[in-house]
C-alpha cells in the first residue's frame, strides 16, 4: 500500500497542490531552490536523524527515510533503518520520486510519505515511512507525522537563513578587502611618487622599498577580495600568481616549480605572501636570474616553501637566525617565520652556486 499524505502547506496559501514537477523550466527552478540549502549529499546530522527515528517509532515501523529530490536520485538525509543513503528517482512526473524504488524494493509493504516544500513553494523532498508488511494508519498518526515534517521544514529555513547570513558577510568582508587593496595600491603610489621627487637617491631607493611592501599587503586583499572560498585559499594558484607580479615589478623572471597545492587559512596567506615578497626581492638585488621558488608537502600537515637563486651565494658570516645584524628585509622576514610557527634557514643552493632560503611551516 502506498499512501501519500495530502500536503497541509502548498506553494501558496490558497491553493494547496505541489507545483508540478519535471517541466524543464519549473524543475530548474525547483532544483535550484534545493541548491540554495546546500543539504544534498552532506553528512549526517543528529537533529535529522531524530525526526526519522520519531517518524518510524510513530508507526512502529522499521524504517523511516528523510529524503532530497536530486536530478537523478533522492538523497537520504537521514535513513533509519537502511544503510542505503541514496535511491533512483522515479521518472514518471505524476508519480511521487520513490514510488517505483518503493514497490521495487518494498513490494506489497507499507508506506506512508509527507512532502517537503522549499520557503518558495518547491517540493524539494519527503519524510516516509516504510514496513516490509501492511498495515493500517490512524488519522492521528499522519497528523503526527506532518507535524514531524515541519520540524524538518524549520530547520531547512533555519539552515537557508544562516547559509544566507554567511555568504552576506563573505560579501561584506570581500568589499572590505577591497577596498584595502585600493587604498594600499594609492598609499603606494604616492611613496613612488614622493621616492621620485626626492633628490637623495639612498631616500628614492627607501622609498621605492616601502611601495613595494606595501603593494605586497594589497596583492594578499586582492586575493581575499576575488577568492570564492570562505575561510582558505589555495596557496599554489596564489603564489603562481604572486610570482608573475614580481617578475614584471622587479624585473627578472621569477619560476614557481614543483607545487604541491593545499588549501592555507586565510590568516596565513599574508605572511606567505610578505616572506616571498622579501626573500625574492633579495634574490634579484643580490643575485638576479634565475630565480626559483618551490613549494612541498614534507609530511601531514607540514610544509616547506624554497626560495632559490644561482647568484654568488650567502655572504661570509650570515646568519639568518640574527637578524639584529641583518637588513630590515630579513627582520621582517624572521618575524613572519615565527607568525607562522615556522622554521628558516639559509644554505647553498643544491645546483651548486647561489643560496637557498627555506622555510618549513605547519598549515592548519
Ligand atoms: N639571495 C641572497 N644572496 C646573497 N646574499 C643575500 C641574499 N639575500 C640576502 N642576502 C644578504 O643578506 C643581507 C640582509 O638582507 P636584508 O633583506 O635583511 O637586507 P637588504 O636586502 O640588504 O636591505 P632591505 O632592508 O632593503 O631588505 C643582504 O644585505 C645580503 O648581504
Ligand atoms: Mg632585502
């Protein structure tokens, strides 16, 4: 037997039929109002679960399935009492999506289902109920179970709220950055500018060095800016992309050889960002071409980032753990490291001239 429990809620209040399915355009559109909850193919959550052990405890039956209407497959949320988390969509339209796999899998069992609706009226999914035997339902029982149903439509609302809240920060914090970018892009631009005017060439020389470090921290909030992934970025388009920049603005080509990609925390990418800045920046003024730059995998969790010339190599004496009697260049660079809880260290390049700055870092 296979009972559909009438909707209580339509797509609008007054007319209370589920608005038909499987016309391309009105499927594409119910699709997408599914898309924006962001729920098919997730893991399992305690709350969904709850409702499908109430819904089969209800009618005493062994299964209880809460599920999603894809393209092709409805999508299990929750599936008491089956480990099967996906099952083929029915393709007749008049038809609810699990009928044939129902009375393919179920045969003459029992089955009872109440819709899922989307806030804008789209029948996105189902809460049923299954036995492998017939039953009788009473009139309480369905009252029960669209009930449970409710509480699965709030939580869907509550999950669209809190996705939309999300993604409106995101925008926000996207505008932000750049707005940053602009400003630090002027703030630069004026340095150069007033490097220019300067008659000294030692204040031009400053000067220009402070536009290029600020025009680094603005390449890391154009990244922010443009990046679609909330939270991380993947470290290996970025410095792919850094290197580029630097090429054209110190004027030596700049390689990126052998990355391993990885998604880094946002708060990592700009003392990424600053060390490369820095350490390529030496590479071209106290070694130029070529210069390398590489990016591995050591182990779980750890990574080491190389920057590589093959110039006349470190001078006698360096020590790039005291940076009191280095440049600001390697200052900077040294407190970067230790933002990163990291490691550096200066050794010959392994071609056999020029030098080689490593840092090894965990990424969280
Ligand atoms: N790739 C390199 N090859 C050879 N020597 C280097 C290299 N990188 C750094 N050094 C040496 O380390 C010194 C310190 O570097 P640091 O970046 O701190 O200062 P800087 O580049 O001289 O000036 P700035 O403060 O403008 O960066 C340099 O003066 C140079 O002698
Ligand atoms: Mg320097």
């Amino acid at each position: 037997m296979l009972h559909l429990v009438p909707p209580t809620q339509g797509p609008t209040s007054h007319d209370s039929s589920p608005i038909p399915a499987r016309r391309p355009e009105i499927e594409a559109a119910r699709l997408a109002a599914l898309e924006s909850y962001g729920i098919l193919d997730t893991v399992v959550e305690p709350a969904f679960d709850r409702i499908t052990e109430m819904a089969a405890d209800l009618f005493d039956a062994p299964i209880a399935l809460l599920g999603f209407t894809g393209h092709s497959n409805v999508f299990f949320k929750s599936h008491h009492g089956l480990t099967t988390s996906h099952a083929p969509r029915g393709a007749d339209p008049s038809q609810p999506a699990l009928a044939p796999w129902i009375r393919s899998e179920f045969r003459q069992g029992f089955h009872v289902e109440v819709p899922l609706y989307s806030s804008d009226g789209f029948e996105i999914g189902m809460l049923c109920v299954i036995d492998r035997r017939p039953r009788r339902i009473e009139e309480p029982q369905i009252r029960h179970l669209r009930a449970l149903g409710g509480i699965a439509t709030d939580l869907l609302a509550m999950r669209l709220a809190a996705r939309r809240t999300l993604a409106q920060a995101e925008i926000t914090t996207s505008e932000v950055d750049h707005r940053a970018m602009n400003s630090l892009q002027f703030v630069a631009s004026l340095l150069q500018l007033q490097g220019r005017a300067s008659a000294s060439p030692e204040v031009t020389h400053q000067l220009r060095a402070a536009a290029n470090r600020v025009l680094a921290v603005a390449r890391v909030h154009r990244i922010f800016s443009t990046h679609e992934t909330a939270g991380r970025v993947p470290i290996v388009a970025h410095l792919r992309r850094l290197c580029e920049e630097l090429s054209t603005s110190v004027g030596s080509e700049i390689r990126l050889e052998g990355a391993d990609e990885v998604d880094v925390p946002k708060e990592q990418v700009l003392p990424i960002g600053l060390i490369v800045n820095e350490l390529a920046t030496n590479a071209r003024k106290h070694a130029g071409d070529p210069i390398t730059i590489t990016f591995h995998r050591l182990a779980e969790g750890a990574y080491e980032l190389c920057v590589l010339d093959e110039g006349p190599g470190l001078p006698a004496g360096f020590d790039v753990a005291a940076p009191s009697g280095l440049g600001l260049g390697m200052k900077v660079v040294n407190a970067l490291v230790a933002q990163l809880q990291g490691k550096l260290t200066a050794h010959s390049n392994p071609v056999g001239r020029g030098s080689c700055f490593k840092v090894t870092f965990p990424i969280g």
